[in-house]
C-alpha cells in the first residue's frame, strides 16, 4: 500500500491534483522494489503518470473553459488527429443500427471525446457514458453536456476500478457499444494483458466493441509503424471481427463475441 503522505505529495501538482487514487498507486508500484531512494521513486512516478495523463493534452484544459466544442476537440492529440474523420467515422459505426434503436455508447479513458458528441448522426437516439482518470476533464465534459443539454455523463473513474465500471454498464438497456480508443498503451504499461482481461470482462456486458489505436508512434518526426499485431491477433481468435478500416493515422477494429 502506498503512503497516504506519498499520493498526496504528487497531487499537489496541478496535472495530478485530480487523478483517481488508483492510478497514482499502480504507478507508484511499477517502482516501488527498486533500490532507490523514495524522492526518486515520486519522480519516476511523476514522470510515468505525464506520459499517460497529461502528455498529449493542453494545458488550457485543466480548468473549466467555455469555449466551442471544435476548439476543446484540437487541444488533445487524439481529438485533433480525428477532428477531420469524425464525420465518416460515426456514420461507418452507427450504420447497421436501427434509428429507433436505444444506443449507449460507453467511452472508456475518454479524454474529451465527449466533445464530438454532434458528430454522432442525428437520426440516432445514442447515450454517451464516458470514464475517465483525470478529473478535470470529467468535469470540463460534463459541464458541457449540461450547458448543451446532451445526453452524456463522463464518470470519474480509473479503468482498473472494473466492478464499478461494469455496475454502471449492467444499469443500461439496449445496444450497448464500448470505444476503446488509442488507450491499450497506456494500460499495458502500467499493468501487462489487462486490455485482455478488460475485454473479456466487458464483452459479456455489451454487444460491440470498437478498439483503435494509432498507426505511427505519437510525437512527431521520428514517425513509425507501430506493430500491434498482439491485439489483432488476440482478438481474431477470441472474437468475430465486424469491420478493420484506417481513417488517418487511427485503425479502428470492431468485434463482437462469437454467437
Ligand atoms: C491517448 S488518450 C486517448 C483519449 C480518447 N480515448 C481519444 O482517443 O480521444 C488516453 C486517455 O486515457 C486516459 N487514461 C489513461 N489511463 C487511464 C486509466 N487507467 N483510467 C482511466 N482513464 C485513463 C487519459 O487520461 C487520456 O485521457
């Protein structure tokens, strides 16, 4: 167990002040054996939690901003990068779905998805329920949808705390569809084939799941293709692949259980 001393220590910094307990403490262990002094560990810690937390996110986001919902979706890497795609890529997964349908699309380690809700077609009755670590994006989402009077609720919680991510997902009724976008890296570093086990949890639950990931590594110039054939191939031979299709640099798999 982690010093309460410790967490409190890495919250005092602003980009950690609101992350799910949890999370700081999966970190923290990642480090914990080592031989090294506990400032290193807190540092090492600090340095893991930006790299998935804060990395690939505007500052500007971290307190409250009422600004357009284009304007939130270009100050995350991965809003950014599917801003131009949005469009295509609800049609494409919403197609085979009936208009009078009840959908509950359930966004896992969303980030600010939330803000592309007006991408999703209007002819569609779709719930939006997100989950993610960092509160203040939580928090920026769900003042969004207020003002907006959508229907979406963003959870504040960690995907390692399951039981409750899978009560809220069990309250829901009708189509149930998860994302899991460009957010495997960060599980599998802090805790080795939990993609896997999420997926067997959730799929169970729901009817669809939609993984992406990106093509080229994150960061600029040194650009290269990322081999993910791990994830295709352990989805291929546990599930029936719906659809595999690229828009920019983000591959979408979708994939349901066996019937
Ligand atoms: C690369 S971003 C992708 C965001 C979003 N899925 C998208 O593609 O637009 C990863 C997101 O997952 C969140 N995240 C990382 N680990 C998480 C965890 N264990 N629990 C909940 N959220 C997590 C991060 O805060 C970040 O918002």
């Amino acid at each position: 167990m982690m010093d309460k001393s410790l967490i409190k220590k890495i919250k005092s910094k602003r980009e950690f002040s609101e992350l799910r307990e949890i999370d700081i403490e999966k970190n923290f262990e990642l480090f914990s054996k080592k031989q090294i002094s506990e400032e290193e560990k807190i540092s090492l810690t600090k340095e893991q939690l930006r790299k998935l937390f804060s990395a690939f996110l505007s500052k500007k986001l971290l307190s409250l901003k009422n600004k357009p919902y284009e304007w939130i979706l270009r100050k995350h890497i991965s809003t950014r990068e599917r801003l131009p795609y949005y469009d295509c890529l609800y049609k494409k997964l919403f197609l085979n779905t009936k208009d009078n349908e009840n959908l509950t699309v359930f966004d896992l380690g969303a980030g600010i998805n939330g803000f592309s809700y007006n991408f999703f077609p209007k002819n569609k009755k779709i719930e939006y329920i997100c989950f993610e670590s960092v509160g203040q994006l939580v928090d920026l989402t769900n003042y969004f949808f207020k003002k907006n009077n959508i229907n979406g609720k963003c959870f504040h919680l960690s995907l390692f705390e399951l039981e409750e991510i899978k009560k809220i997902i069990k309250e829901k009724k009708g189509k149930k569809i998860v994302f899991l976008f460009k957010i495997i890296d960060a599980l599998e570093s802090v805790e080795l084939d939990y993609s896997k086990k999420l997926i067997f949890e959730l799929m169970p639950l729901i009817d669809e799941i939609v993984l992406s990931f990106s093509t080229k590594s994150l960061g600029g110039k040194n650009k290269f293709k990322v081999d993910r054939r791990w994830i295709l191939n352990f989805i291929k031979e546990n599930f029936d692949v719906l659809e595999e299709f690229e828009f920019g640099n983000e591959k979408y798999i979708v994939f349901k259980s066996h019937n």
